[in-house]
DNA sequence: GTCTATATTCCGATAGAC
DNA sequence: GTCTATCGGAATATAGAC
C-alpha cells in the first residue's frame, strides 16, 4: 500500500522512464510504438514528446541505464584486487543469478539490442575494457598462463547467462516457472563448483 | 565461378527467400522493411507480395527453416541410442560450433525472435519434446541420479553458444573477428574436456 | 504541463498496365 | 511474371488551445 502511494506520487518522467524501461525490455526497441509506453505510463502520447523529444532518445537513455545494470554487478567484483580467483567466481555466479531472477529478460534485452546499434552508440567501449583490463583476467592469466582467460570466462558467463537466454524455448507453461527458479537457485552454488574444476 | 552462375539463375521465388533469410537474421522481424527484402533480392517489391501474400507468411517460412537448423544439428545425436554419453557431448560440441562459425548470427536470431511470438505460433513444441524425451537426458540421469539432468545440458550449451550471443559485446574491431574463429576452434576441443569433468 | 487534433513520414499491400 | 504508381493504414512527432 506504501508502494502504491510511491508509485502514485511519481513524476510524470519518472512514469514515462519506467514505462520506457518495461516495454522496451519486453519488446525490443523496433517492435516498440510510443503509443504502447504512453498506455502503460497512464499518460498521453505527446507528453512523450515533451518530456524526451523522440522515440530514439527515449531509448538511448534506457538501453545506457540497462548495459550498466547489466555490467554493474560483475564490475566492482572482476576489479578487485583483494579477492582470489575463487572468491571472484562465487560472487560473480551470485550476484549475476540474483540479478538475472530479478530481471528475467534483461540479458536478451541487452544482447539483442546491441546487435544492430553502431558500435559507438552506447560508449559499450569502457565496459569491454573494464574486462580486459580486469584483475580477474590476470589472476587467470597466471593460474593457466597455457590457456586462453577467455575460455573461463566464457565458461562462467555462459553457463549463468545462457539459462536465462533459453528459457523461452525450454519452458512451456508457466507452471515450469518455479520449477525454473530453483534450477537457477540450484546453479548458484553449482557453477563455483565447475568452474574451479577447469583452473 | 560456378558459384556466381548459379546465383544469377536462381528463380524469384529463391532469390526472396534468399534475401529474406538474410535480412530477417541480421535485423529482426520488426526492424525489418519489407523493402529491404526487395532490395537485397533485387527485385521489385510488388514480386514480394505476389509470392508471398505478406511480410508475416514470409517470416514464418523463414522462421520455421532457422528454427530446423538450429535445433536439426543436435537432434540426431541426442536421440541416438548408440553411442556413449561422452561422445554424444563430442559430437554436439563439434556439430554445433561449425554450425554457428558458419552462421554467426543464427542463435540470436532464434533467442530473440522467440521471445514475443506466441507459443504456438512455429511448432516449438516437438522441438523442446525432442529435448525432454532424449536418450541424452536419460543418459544423464542414470549416470547422475542426484542431479537434475538439465543442469550439464544448460552448461553444455550455454558453453557452446553463450560466445556467440555474446560477441558483439566482446569484440569490437572487425581486426578481432579471427582470433575469435580460432577461439571456437579451441573450444571444440576443449568443452567437452569441461564437461566431462562435471559427470 | 497536459490535453486534442493534426501534420508528416513511413511502410505493407494492391491495382492495373505490359 | 514483372513492373510503376498509388492506396490506406499505422506510427512518430508537433501545433495550438487550455
């Protein structure tokens, strides 16, 4: 009830952001009409104009909002100069999976959108280099300086993100739905596990 | 040589199909025109609709081929009751990397067109029924009686294709474009090593 | 700031000549 | 079967009153 009165009391930008955030992550911005944001938002269509100037922009300020989300959860941990490999490889699994269970289509939003933007759209090129720069790698680098770090990482990220990618195609009915939830709570403690197998 | 006189006799009808696959995979239903299609085809939109009937029946076609593709490499060798559990993961790692070196941008295409379209709409069903009633799964489950089965064919997979849902994030340079060829080529040889690990 | 009405552009689809 | 021309609808964006 407290979150109803919070929800009533927000700005009209405020709805149109998070009306924008909604239908574009269901629906990707292509199949997205301003008129479906403007439903959901409970406000009319021209005060979308008003507020962000064009459908494009409106966008561009969700997809910058949502690549940080989705690259802000590992950031912090890949950088850390203070943890071991191992830790990083439980935290990373965590935190990703509770992010992922909060945002079911967060990862496909991201990796679908970016397919066809510009390179230089989004600045997507400080998130690639906070990879490649990251502590994670050189502690990957000399656990197995044979093998390329990429490989686990890889590894790691595929087998958290790629659940959640496919769940479309592997489950059918919604009654699947919890049975999906505790396959991923079941991976959190998992994937650490794999993971340290392959160092 | 050959290869051009063959393009350059294909009929209407396959050079729209052709053009459609093509565009349709790169972008997207909904960002798609259907004028790109025509111009791709190089041939007159009018011939698009007469072929056709609409953009939507083309899509389907398109979408029910790409589906057979993506799910026709494995199906054979997950429904085999002849080989081993380890040379089925042999076999779909090796199968399915070519596959995706040699149609990049084919998973992506499938995760994210599925995501609006309505159950029913292709005949996902037997697909994911292929899935479900594999020997592979039973396979699993008799050597892993304690662990749901899903859990090494999500990690199998998402190992296999999470890198390329994943490489328009991670590489930036066309420059890059080979060193990750030579990465998946690693990766046949190297995934099912991680794999087994985990049985 | 918010609304109604409308301009404008774009796109899927068809009519009709050849 | 293939083309040119165009229709009709949909979707983004704006004008102008309140």
């Amino acid at each position: 009830m407290s979150k109803k009165k919070i929800v009533v009391d927000l700005s009209t930008e405020e709805k149109i952001i998070d009306a924008a955030r909604k239908v574009f992550t269901k629906k990707g911005y292509a199949a997205t009409r301003t008129r479906d944001i403007a439903e959901e938002a409970d406000i009319n269509l021209a005060l979308l104009n008003y507020y962000f100037r064009s459908k494009e922009k409106l966008f561009h300020i969700i997809m910058v909002e949502r690549l940080d989300k989705f690259f802000g959860v590992i950031q912090p941990v890949i950088s850390d100069e203070n943890t071991s490999l191992e830790q990083k490889m439980e935290k990373i699994t965590e935190k990703y999976i509770d992010l992922l269970l909060a945002n079911h289509d967060l990862s496909i939003f991201v990796l679908s959108e970016i397919r066809n933007a510009p390179d230089t759209f989004f600045n997507l090129a400080h998130h690639r280099q906070a990879f490649i720069e990251s502590v994670l790698i050189k502690q990957l680098q000399e656990r197995k300086p044979d093998t390329n770090p990429h490989h686990i990482l890889l590894n790691l990220l595929g087998m958290i993100i790629f659940p959640f990618l496919s769940a479309a195609l592997f489950k059918s009915s919604t009654h699947e739905q919890q049975d999906f939830e505790s396959l991923m709570l079941e991976r959190k403690k998992l994937i650490p596990k794999w993971v340290k197998m392959m160092l």
